[in-house]
C-alpha cells in the first residue's frame, strides 16, 4: 500500500498536541459545512471556545 501513497499526507492526530490534526476528511460538496453550533450557556461556550481553538476561524465559532 505504501508503494500507491496509500495514506501519503495523513496526519495522525495523536501525534499532534492535544490530539487534533486539523485535517479536512468529508467530500468537497459538504467539507465546509458545519454541523454543529455551540448554544448560549456556561458549557457550551466553553465548548465553543475550545473549537474555536482547534479550528481558528475555519467555522466561525
């Protein structure tokens, strides 16, 4: 498989810190899609803090 690139590219996430690689894996016709916005309460803007973290401005959190 290595000799096809098989995985050429791939970022394993724990091999990053906090375990996250921000790579892209959904099809182009939906890979800038959010599926999830955080609501208005004490937990879910720490929630929200945190992703805007891990995904800087990708998703507008």
């Amino acid at each position: 498989m290595k000799d096809l690139d098989y995985g050429k590219g791939y970022q394993y996430a724990h091999d990053f810190r906090n375990n996250f690689a921000a790579m892209e894996f959904l099809p182009d016709a939906i890979k800038e899609t959010k599926f999830y916005e955080p609501g208005k309460n004490t937990r879910e803007e720490e929630l929200r803090n945190y992703l805007k973290k891990l995904w800087d401005k990708k998703y507008n959190y």
